[in-house]
C-alpha cells in the first residue's frame, strides 16, 4: 500500500482516487472547499450525491471510504505522499492550446510544501515537454532538501463509463525518464492491474500518446462523418457502412459510428492542442486539422438539415431536445454537440424544451446559458413535453431511452418531424414513423425512410464518367 495525493477533484480526479483507494492510501486535494465537503460527506456516508455524475462513484468511494479522504489544506495534502498525481483542467484557450496555469500552479505548491522524495506524474492533458516544465518549477521552488522525479500518467478514462475504465484499463501509459521512479510506479500499478497491462515508456513518449489516441480515434469519427454526408447524398446508408468497415478486424468497429460530430471534455480539446503544437514545431498534422473541420462541418450540417426541414425559417418554432450531455449519462456539456445545436435554433428564433436522464445536466445548461433565458425550458420526464406545439424532436445523445421512442405518444406533435442527431433509431422504427407521416433526419441515413432516387444517379454517371 502506498501513499497518493491527487491534485484536481474533478471528472479525472475523483474517480482515479477512488479506483486507487481500492488498495492505496489516498488523499485528493482541491481549492475548492464545496467539493472537497461534498466528497467527504460522501465518503462518511451523510451525502448520496457529487458535484460530478458518475456511474458507481458514490459506492466506490463508500466501499473505500478507509482508504480515502479529501482536504483543501495543503500541508495535510502533502504529508507524506510516495507518488503525486497532477490532475488539474488544462482548458483550451482561444487559440486551441491547452492552458497550463493550473498545472503549473500546482508543481509550485508540491515544490513549496513537499517534505520527503516522491514522483509527481502528470494525469492532466498537456503538450509534450510539460513534465519537463513542472520538474523545472518543483527544482527551483523546493524548500526542502528532496528529490523529486517528474513524469507523465496520462488518463484514457470516458466520462459515464469512468469507473469500469479505470477498474479494466486495456493499458496503463506512464512515463519518466527516472528508472527508480519507474520501478516504483510499476509497484504502485501491480497493486492493481496486471503486469500485461502496463505500458511504461520515456515521459516524452508518453505524453505524446495521450494526444495521439485521442486525435486517432477523433480521426475515426470524422472519417466516417465526411462518408455520411456523402452517404446521404447518394442515398446509401452510413450504419450499414460502418458495419461494412468495422467487420475488418484491423479496422475495428469501435468509434466508427457517424452523428453530428464529436464532443465532450477531450476530442475537442485535445485534437485542436496537439494540431497547434504541431504547428509552432513546423511539423504541422493536416490529418488532425481536416479532424476538425469535419467536425464543425458535421455540426452545421445537422443544424442546417433542422432548419431546412422549415423552409429555413424558425421563427416561432418549437424543439424537444431528448439528451443535452454531450453523450449519454453525463452532466458535462463542455463542448456538447445538442448544447450547440440547442443554441443555434434559438439563435434563429426557436424555443427549445430540453430533457435529459441526468438532472445535474440539466441543471449545467442553465446555469451556462444565462443569454438564452427565456428562450428554453427544462423538464425532467420525457414524455412532459410532447404535445400539439412541437414542431420537431431533436435526439442529442445516444441513451437507451431515446432509441425506443413511443411512437403514439409522438403522434401528439402539431410538426412530424424527427432529427437523430446520433443515428440511434432503428430501420423498422424509422419505417413505423414514416407510416405516420414523419419525416425522418439524420446524419447518413436518410436514405431508410427515403427511396434512392436512381435516375438521378444514372443520369450523373452519364453526365460525369462517360466521353
Ligand atoms: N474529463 C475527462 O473525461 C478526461 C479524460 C482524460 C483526461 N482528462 C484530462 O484530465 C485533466 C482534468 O480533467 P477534468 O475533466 O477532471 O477537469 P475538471 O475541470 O473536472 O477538474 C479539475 C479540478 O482541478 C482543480 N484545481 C485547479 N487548480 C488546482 C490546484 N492547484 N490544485 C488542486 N486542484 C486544482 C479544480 O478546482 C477542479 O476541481 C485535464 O487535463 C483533462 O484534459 C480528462
């Protein structure tokens, strides 16, 4: 068992002490006294819930609650802890970089209270290089006589699925340039994984592999976004695309699936931070560029398809958005895809109700939307709001919920119209509602409720490919 503080009680803070407390002692510091309060009101058992959702945390923290404890005092953070683990945000700033004040603030309070050695591992996302930064500001801020190695431990975890991520990771990454301090973080992880899943490297390797399976699988999503829109537009069917492609083992079927374009915490983040530092080290990635682009575009895309359906003019019009969390089972909206598309209709006139599974996430939108007050409502039952003012249903994320809709209760819509954002509905549904007179929207599929206009194809080929 050895000693951990963890830097950050956030969406990669919080779970990663937990998961550690399993067989470690762990201390998570944070400057913010509501969530230290609320983690230790949950770990003694007088809270059931957290300033983050997160499925199984709450009773991980409680079967743990030994192991585990959070403070905002400093000194008590840094006791005497044998690894340090940096999980504070890295968010964008305007130029797409990652944000490394808070990272670096918190190498100079380890340098300025840290009593004994230890290792300091970087859990945040950052550009390569950055362990070397912090191992600069530790030397030159400590006031003790210690030696501190710095590497990197980048983190994979999804938000929704943190817990099981962490409990069966298929790699753990981690990387320093100090062989004794790599031995130790091999000692630390045995606690907990298997050897074969441990992947140790130099710090620089394992920093740049955090940006590199990111943008990867970012790469992948926007890939096959670009081929729904074409998919569309030919009349061809991207789920059965994706089948197609995915079925070949080298490929794989994981991150194929086309929507209105990537969101969250991390794609976004993390493929417009190692696009721009590919770019200041003139070894710019036009791969991970043209990532983001297709992203936006598939967006707009979406949102153009929602306001076309109305002759361009939402002008009084009314949305249900079923999912507002940038998937399924999360309250964070950072840069979620229905937020925008929510704020895009209201920006041309529309009102929008907006229902999710998870309350915090509701509750999120409100509070990072104060400029469109009075242009939505929220609602906590997802059938509340079907009635003869909607003109249209916009399906945000891809919970189970919103795959089986009820089609009777849909009925009650004055506008028979349905936009899958995620492409979550089945053929025979699809069917079932154009017999009722929907119209039917998503990102490549149109074509199930749509016939294949052949002539037009022939006549193209004729036109295009023969002299
Ligand atoms: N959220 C994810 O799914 C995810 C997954 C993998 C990696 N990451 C990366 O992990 C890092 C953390 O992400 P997050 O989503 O947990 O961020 P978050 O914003 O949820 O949490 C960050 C926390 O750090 C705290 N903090 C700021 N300065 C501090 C300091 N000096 N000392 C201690 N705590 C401090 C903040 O109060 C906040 O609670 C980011 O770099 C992110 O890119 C996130």
């Amino acid at each position: 068992m050895a000693n951990v503080t963890i830097f950050g009680a956030g969406y990669v803070g919080v779970p990663t002490g937990a998961h550690f407390a399993r067989t470690h002692q762990v201390t998570i510091y944070d400057p913010d006294t509501n969530k230290v309060e609320n983690i230790n009101k949950v770990i003694d058992n007088n809270a059931d819930s957290l300033h983050i959702h997160e499925k199984g945390l709450i009773e991980l923290l409680q079967e743990n609650h030994e192991n585990i404890t959070a403070t905002t005092d400093i000194k008590q953070a840094l006791e005497n802890p044998e690894i340090i683990f940096i999980a504070v945000g890295t968010p964008p700033n305007e130029k797409g970089r990652a944000n490394l004040k808070y990272v670096c603030s918190a190498a100079e309070q380890i340098a300025k209270n840290i009593k004994n050695d230890c290792v300091v591992l970087n859990k945040s996302t950052v550009p390569p290089g950055t362990a070397y930064l912090v191992q600069e500001i530790i030397n030159n801020n400590l006031k003790s006589d210690v030696k501190i190695a710095v590497g990197s431990c980048p983190e994979f975890l999804a938000e929704g699925t943190a817990v099981e991520d962490l409990r069966t990771p298929d790699r753990i990454v981690y990387g320093c340039d100090d062989k004794d301090a790599i031995e130790q973080i091999t000692e630390f992880f045995l606690f907990l994984h298997g050897r074969s899943t441990l992947a140790p490297m130099t710090t620089l390797s394992a920093e740049v592999t955090k940006y590199a399976a990111n943008a990867l699988l970012a790469t992948k999503i926007s890939f096959m976004n670009s081929l729904a829109i074409l998919c569309d537009a030919v009349g061809a069917n991207i789920r059965e695309v994706q089948e197609g492609v995915g079925k070949d083992t080298r490929v794989g079927r994981k991150f194929l699936n086309a929507s209105m374009g990537y969101g969250g915490s991390c794609f976004p983040k993390d493929t417009s931070a190692i696009a721009e530092y590919g770019q200041l080290f003139n070894s710019p990635l036009e791969i991970i560029e043209s990532t983001i682009l297709v992203n936006n575009k598939t967006t707009d895309y979406f949102s153009k398809k929602i306001s076309e359906a109305f002759g361009g003019d939402l002008v009084g019009k009314n949305f249900i958005i079923w999912g507002i969390g940038f998937k399924a089972r999360t309250d964070d909206l950072r840069e979620s895809k229905p937020v925008q598309v929510a704020r895009e209709l209201m920006d041309q006139g529309a009102y929008v109700h907006i229902y999710d599974t998870v309350r915090g996430a509701l509750e999120n939108f409100e509070n990072e939307n104060p400029s469109y007050k009075g242009k939505y409502s929220i609602y906590h039952e997802q059938y509340e709001m079907v009635n003869g003012n909607i003109d249209g249903l916009i399906i945000g994320n891809e919970h189970e919920k919103f795959r089986n809709p009820d089609v009777n209760k849909l009925d009650s819509m004055r506008g028979k119209h349905i936009f899958d954002g995620k492409n979550i509905l089945n053929n025979y549904l699809i069917k079932s509602l154009k017999s009722k007179g929907f119209n039917y929207k998503s990102v490549g599929k149109d074509t199930v409720a749509n016939p294949v206009n052949k002539t037009r194809l022939i006549d193209f080929l004729k036109h295009e490919y023969m002299d």
